[in-house]
C-alpha cells in the first residue's frame, strides 16, 4: 500500500511537472498552414488566426531579427522595420474603431519597430487619440502618451541593441507639450538627435553605431514648426510615402501622399508603404497583409525609382493567411541587405 501510495505520488509529480514544462515553452507542434484552434498549440513563431471564412490556422507571427541574421553593420536606412497603423488604437474599446489588437508591448516582442501614433492636446495632458478635425474626445481618446511611452522606455531598456521608431501624427498645440512626456517618460535617454539625421538623402548613421551610442528612439513629427522649437525631426524632411487607407491598397497604384515629396524624391532616404483599408475589419485584414502586400511593395519599390521600402505601416499586423507582413519585412530586409528575395537568403 505504502509502496503504491509512493508510485502515485511519483506520477502525479511527473504529469505536473511536465505540464509545467510544456507551458513554459507555451507553443505546440501545429506546423505553417494546418488548422489550429488556439496559437498554444502553434510551432514557435506562430499564432492561430482566421482568415475569412476560413478556419483558423497557423500563420507567422514573429519578425526576423535582421540584425542577428545578417549584421547590424550597415546605415538605418538599409534595413525595413514592421510598422503599425495607429499602434495605439487597441481593441477593448467600446465604440472605438480599432486598428491593432496586442499591447505595444507584446506588438515590440514581436518584432514591430516602428509606431504610428496620433498625439492630441486633452484634459491638460498629451493623448492617443483617434479623432477628426484636429481635437481629441471623450469617445475617440485611447489613453495617455505617457503610458505609451513608458512602455516603449521597457522595451528599449530591455533590448539595448533595438531601434525604436515613431511616427506621430501631431495636433499638440501646447508649447513644449511633447517634450515633457518624452522627458518624463525617460524616452530622452535615447534621442537620436536631430542635427544627425542626413538632409541630402545621404546614407543615415551605421545601425551599430546607433545602439553604441544609445541614440536608439528615432521620432518624426507632422508639425514643421517643432523641428526649430523642440528638435523633434519633421517627417516629410526624411521620409516618402504612399497614400493611405484605400487609396494605398489600390492595385499597381502607388503615388506619394499629399503632405510627402514625390517618392522619386531621392533627397529622403528612408521609403514608407502605407498598406491599410479606411475601416479596418479584422477578419478581412490577413487578405491585404498576405499576397497583396507583397504585390504592394514591388509596386512601390518602382514607383519610389527602384527603392525598396524600410517601413511597412499595416493593421492587424499579426493577420495573415501565412507568411504576412512578417514575410514581406523579409523579403524587403533581403533585397535591400543582400539584393535576394528573403532575408534568410543573404
Ligand atoms: C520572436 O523574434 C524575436 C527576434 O527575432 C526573438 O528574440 C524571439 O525569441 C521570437 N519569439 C518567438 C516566439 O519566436
Ligand atoms: C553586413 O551584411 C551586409 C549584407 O550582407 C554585407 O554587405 C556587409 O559586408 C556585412 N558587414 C559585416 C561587417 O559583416
């Protein structure tokens, strides 16, 4: 009896332990492509997604480290970085139209290193607000920049070697009101300076020499006047980019938005693809993320005159019917490292 009690106990230890483990690593054996029913049961990389009518199955959901797969050795503007559209714009919600659905947390560990924010004046602080006619309300606000910020300071902190971009669309009014929450946030510690960043199109700084000097948070503005009054970099001085919401999914079409120069505009060194519907419907999000998007960016890699992009700004970023935008962030690492179709190959 003793004996047997002894060999239960050791059973139950073993079936307990080893639950344990197999939640540790958390991910299952379902390969690319195969049906699944939560991401738990997807290989590593992968999550358990819906497309359409679809079931759902195992899609990417993971970004290559370009850095590690091949250096980290060239200019910024030789690598693409996975861009989400209003990043902020979280599901959960009510009457809120969202465009994104993990935290910017869980959006940073997967691999997304640029975030399209929109910054507003309210109630006497700086807010992520998705509104119209320049003001933020009651039911458009999503929440304070500073939590926003400080999540993003984690990360940064977290991965010395990583490079944060972010891309605000800016109707803050209040003088200096962006500089104290990047301030306060901490954000500060890792400026890239703006009087560093190439006016002439020339190549940007060496991505090594970025991190060694922990100029590691590159921020681009819509408001011309704060690059004199708070050294926050205007945007349209460095970047290009396509339109957006439905006229930037348009096939074969790809022309430059109103506010950027033309994309042959060789002056600007870093390319952005805009690749988003006006309303973002999430269960139909995977179909412009997957062949579309690859389509997309050869599109525009000819209409920017033979550049290819190193910003991808999509919703949903995770939906895909397979390889996603996380294959068309390798394709584009891969041609604009190596000149080969994926990142792997180089
Ligand atoms: C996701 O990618 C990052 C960067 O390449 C890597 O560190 C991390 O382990 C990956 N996670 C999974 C679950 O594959
Ligand atoms: C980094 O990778 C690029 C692209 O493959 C290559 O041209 C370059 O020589 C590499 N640099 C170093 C220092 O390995």
């Amino acid at each position: 009896m003793a004996r047997f009690r002894f060999f239960f106990a050791v059973k139950i230890f073993l079936i307990f332990h080893l639950a344990a483990i197999s939640f540790a690593s958390s991910y299952g054996s379902i390969q690319l492509g195969d049906q699944c029913s939560s991401d738990e049961e997807c290989n590593v990389g992968l999550g358990c997604f819906k497309c359409g009518i679809d079931v759902a199955r195992c899609v990417r959901s993971n970004v290559t480290d370009q850095f590690s797969v091949v250096n980290n050795s060239m200019p910024f503007n030789k690598y693409a970085f996975l861009t989400t559209h209003n990043s902020y714009a979280i599901e959960g919600k009510p009457l809120h139209v969202a465009t994104q659905e993990d935290t910017i947390t869980q959006q940073l560990n997967s691999g997304v290193r640029a975030l399209m924010l929109d910054t507003y004046d309210y109630e006497g602080d700086v807010w992520l607000c998705h509104s119209f006619n320049e003001k933020c309300f009651e039911f458009t606000k999503f929440n304070r920049a500073i939590y926003t910020f400080e999540e993003i300071f984690a990360f940064l902190t977290a991965n010395p070697s990583e490079i944060v971009t972010l891309i605000l669309e800016d109707y803050v009014k209040s003088p200096n009101g962006l500089t104290k929450v990047f301030t306060e946030s901490g954000l500060k510690k890792f400026w890239f300076p703006v009087q560093n960043m190439p006016k002439a199109g020339q190549d940007w700084p060496l991505v090594k020499d970025m991190i060694a000097n922990n100029h590691r948070l590159i921020v681009f503005t819509s408001a011309k006047s704060k690059q004199e009054t708070e050294g926050i970099a205007y945007q349209w001085n460095y970047v290009v980019e396509n339109q957006y919401g439905d006229n930037g999914v348009k096939p074969w079409e790809c022309s430059n938005r109103a506010e950027s120069a033309p994309l042959t505009d060789k002056t600007k060194a870093l390319v952005l693809v805009n690749h988003f519907r006006t309303v973002p419907v999430k269960i139909l999000t995977c179909e412009e993320n997957s062949k579309h998007l690859l389509d997309m960016i050869k599109t525009c890699y000819v209409a920017a005159g033979d550049r290819w992009a190193n910003f991808v700004a999509v919703n949903f970023y995770k939906r895909s019917d397979g390889g996603g935008t996380f294959q068309a962030v390798d394709k584009l690492n891969g041609e604009l490292l190596c000149g080969r179709d994926d990142v792997h190959a180089c």
